[in-house]
C-alpha cells in the first residue's frame, strides 16, 4: 500500500511564556540546551501537562469514531477478536490490533491511506471542555504566575494512532505528540513504525523530562537531575486507568502529580482504586470545562508547581549570589 501523501509531523509548538500567547514557534528542536540557559537565569519555568488520549481527553477508544465504522464493524466483536488472537498468540495486543484492522480492510476491499486515517480523526468526540481547556489553563497561569517567563507545554503520550491524532481539531495545541505510528510504504499492509505500549509510555515521560524529544536520539544516557529542562516536579499526568498505572507510577516516585479521570455517570471504581494506591493525586470526572471539579484540581497542582517553581529560583538566585 502506498501512502499518498505524506503529511508532516510535528505539532505547533507554543513556548511563548504565559500571557505572550499567540507567539508559536514552530521548532521540533530538542530542549536539551539546559547549559547555556542555565548562565542566562533559572531556567526550570515549565511545565508540562501530559494526556493519555483515550478515556483521558476522548470517551472511547479513537478507532471506535474512525476506522471500525469506515470498515462497518462492530467494535466490540473486533477487540473481542484482536484479543483473543493476541492471547492466543502470545503477541502484543497493540501490534495484533494494529496488524488485524488493516487485515480487516484489505478482506472488505477498503483502502485507508495514511491521510483517510487524518480525515477520519476529525470525527473523534472530545470530552466537554477539551478544546477550551489550553486557553483555560494558560488564562489561570497567567493570573497566577508571579515568577516570569512560567511556559506552559501540553503533551500527548498515547498508545493510539499518530494519523488520528492529527485529525483531531486539538493536535495543534499539542507541544509533542507521542503516539503509535504505521509505515505505510515499505509493506503491502501498513506496519507498525512505532508501538506505545502502558510501560513503553514511561520512556516518553523521559524524554519529556530530559529535554530529548527527538526520537532519533537515545533517551539512555545518564543526564543528572540539574541538567534537565522539565523537572518532574513541573509535570501532571492525566490518564484514565490501568493502562496508565506506569506512567503514573513514574510520576509520584520521581515527584510529579498525577490525576486520574473518568466518564461522568459511569463507575469510577478504577479511579477510586488508584486513589487509594496513591497513585495519583486527585480523580475526577473527564469534565474538563472551567470550574469543574477537573479544573479546580488541576489549578490546585499548578498553584503548587508555580510555587515550588519560585522557591527553587529563589534558591538558585541564593545559590549565585553566595559564589
Ligand atoms: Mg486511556
């Protein structure tokens, strides 16, 4: 199958600090340029909030909006089936699912090229609020932030489709998007360029922190603490259930937040559970309108990110002066 056009990568990028909005820089360039900032100023002024996609920022699981009804199928005889193909075969359920939806396509005679697969994310629904939600949040930490020049970066770490996501009508608030990806030129059915599986997201909460976000470049080289530009202390992690549990994990360890969401109406033992386990800090219903409970909660941890930002400036400024 060959892919008809290739569309670019790379989400637009909105550095300017909070309260500069407007200013998108468009630059995939790694952060890593954490020594020659550092002679500038304290150089540790963002923060980054970080979504799984489905459950998290969309109700259901993005092929359910897109594929599946373009290939008439009903979703859950399909995971029904991927799953049991992947248990069967000891396979990675990600990889099996990738693999049968082309095989599905290719029995039913339809042709998805990787720009269908764009053109089809625009039907993904979005929890109340999501589109609002960016200006929102950069709205409340340009009230807040006393410190200059707090940026504010969104990430999308996802074990769904890249293509997808690129449809969506929220993609370009995105800073990165990190998410599983077909080739669509080297085999006759698309094959898995990237897989993002529950652990393999933990990688990317790395190179978040690091700084390294070009995936070119290794993320395992030792980079001490210092060195990197987005302290886990600056970053949130938003997901929905146990397919986040490493990510969120990672987080609290290393002194991060977490939140956990679900549907409104529908159990939220899942989120009660990891409460309990402490593994995120807050839950709330995946109402990401202003004045929601989200907000509210979410404001709350940007309140203690942009206070803990101001003391460790405060300490680094101290720790000049005494030189
Ligand atoms: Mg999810």
């Amino acid at each position: 199958m060959v892919e008809r056009v290739t569309s670019k990568r790379g989400a637009a990028n909105d550095d300017s600090p909070v309260g500069q909005s407007g200013a998108r820089r468009k630059s995939d360039k790694p952060q890593g340029g954490a020594h020659a900032a550092a002679k500038a100023g304290f150089d540790k002024k963002t923060i980054a909030l970080v979504y799984d996609f489905d459950g998290t920022l969309s109700p259901k699981p993005m092929q359910e909006y897109t594929v599946l009804p373009a290939l008439n199928m009903d979703p859950k005889l399909f995971w029904a089936e991927s799953n049991r193909i992947a248990r069967e075969q000891g396979a990675d359920p990600l990889i099996t699912y990738m693999h049968l939806m082309y095989k599905k396509a290719k029995e039913k005679g339809v042709r998805i090229d990787r720009d269908d697969l764009v053109q089809l994310g625009r039907d993904v629904e979005l929890f109340p609020g999501v589109a609002e939600w960016f200006d929102e949040i950069a709205t409340y930490v340009a009230l807040r932030a006393e410190s200059q020049g707090v940026v504010v970066r969104h990430y999308l770490v996802s074990s769904g489709l890249t293509e997808i996501i690129e449809g969506t009508a929220i993609y370009p608030r995105f800073h990165k998007v990190f998410a599983s990806e077909y080739w669509f030129e080297a085999y006759d059915l698309p094959y898995p360029k990237r897989v993002i599986t529950d652990t393999g997201k933990t990688q990317y909460l790395f190179r978040i922190n690091k700084g390294i976000e070009d995936l070119g470049e290794s993320i395992n080289q030792h980079m001490p603490e210092d060195e990197r530009p987005i302290p886990f202390s600056n970053m949130v992690y938003f997901g929905d259930g146990e397919t986040d549990v490493p990510s969120m994990a990672l987080m609290r360890k290393s002194g991060g937040h977490a939140v956990a969401v679900h549907t409104a109406g529908k159990a939220r033992s899942k989120c009660v559970d990891l409460f309990r386990a402490g593994r995120v800090d807050f839950f709330a219903v995946a109402d990401y309108r202003r004045g929601s409970e989200l907000f509210k909660r979410t404001c709350l941890l940007i309140d203690r990110m942009l206070a803990d930002i101001r003391i460790r400036e405060e300490m680094w400024k101290l720790g000049r002066a005494i030189k």
